[in-house]
C-alpha cells in the first residue's frame, strides 16, 4: 500500500506546487483556459498521462474551467503519486495552456 504523506511533507509539497491547495484529503487546483477546446484538449492529454501512471484524478469541467482533485483512494488520502500527478497536471498546462 502507498504510505500516506505527512501534514509537514503536505505542505513542502505544497511550497513546490503554488496553484494547488489542500482541501481536506486532496490536492486541488482550478484553471479557467481560453475556451472548452482548450479545456477539452488539456483533459484528453492529462487523461493519457494519468492511464500511463495508473492514477485517475478526479476532474470537474465547466465549461472553460477545469478543476482537478488528486486523492490516493486506496490509500484514503494524499500521496508522492498525488504530488507526482499535480507536477505533471502543471507541465500540461504550461505547455498547453500557455
């Protein structure tokens, strides 16, 4: 089982990853792009990044707006692979969302 990160290792995380936020037992971020293809477009590349990592963020669209939450289930709570994801999530969004 995937060992559960720490509050203190939470939020050194954190200090790396300044557009995210700690809501209970996920990582979250919001990001408003230019419209819903980019949107679409962004989900559809963090999707393959996700099936290849085997960790499914859990992502609410609307519209031009994408919120991505990041919980370890198995684990009940946040992990490295939570923290690995939001790394990645960010890489997408500076190359796709400019």
């Amino acid at each position: 089982m995937t060992d559960l990160l720490t509050s203190d290792q939470i939020a050194t995380a954190l200090g790396t990853l300044p557009d995210w936020r700690r809501e209970g037992s996920a990582l979250v971020r919001t990001v408003e792009l230019a419209g819903f293809p980019s949107a679409i477009a962004v989900v559809n590349r963090v999707a393959e990044i996700a099936e290849n990592d085997n960790h499914h963020p859990d992502i609410d669209i609307r519209y031009a707006t994408l919120t991505f939450r990041l919980s370890t289930h198995v684990a009940g709570g946040i992990t490295a692979s939570d923290v690995t994801l939001a790394e990645e999530i960010d890489e997408v969004l500076r190359v796709m969302a400019g």
